[in-house]
C-alpha cells in the first residue's frame, strides 16, 4: 500500500512530486488518507453545489443543463 500511495500521491503533486522524498512512508499514507478525504468531500461540496444551482432554474431546463453539467 505504501509504494501504492506514494505514486498516487506523487501523481496528484505534479511538479511538486520530490517534496515527498522527504516524508517516511507512513507519513505518506498520513498523507494520501487526507488528500482522498478531502477529495471526496470536496466532490460532495460540488454536486451539492450542483444540486442548489440546478434547483434555481426553470424546471423545463434543469434535465438539458444537468447533462451538460455532468458531460
């Protein structure tokens, strides 16, 4: 798991991706448990966001923007 989460986060870092040689492994895995929280709340955040947004519009239109939304 360890060799798994430090490429997924290496991935995720980008150009940035050396400043990870500079953390022990398990500080990795601190790392990437965080990093996928924070991605899954931020995704609930957004399709909520979504949600209220689409909730605003004429419901006539809501359907064709929601699948040009999720596209």
């Amino acid at each position: 798991m360890t060799g798994d989460a430090r490429e997924l986060v290496r991935g995720w870092l980008g150009e940035d991706a050396h400043e990870l040689d500079a953390l022990s492994d398990a500080d990795v895995v601190e790392l990437h448990g965080a990093l996928v929280a924070a991605r899954r709340h931020q995704g609930r955040a957004l399709a909520a966001a979504t949600d209220e947004a689409l909730r605003q519009m004429p419901a006539v239109l809501r359907g064709t923007v929601r699948r040009i939304v999720e596209h």
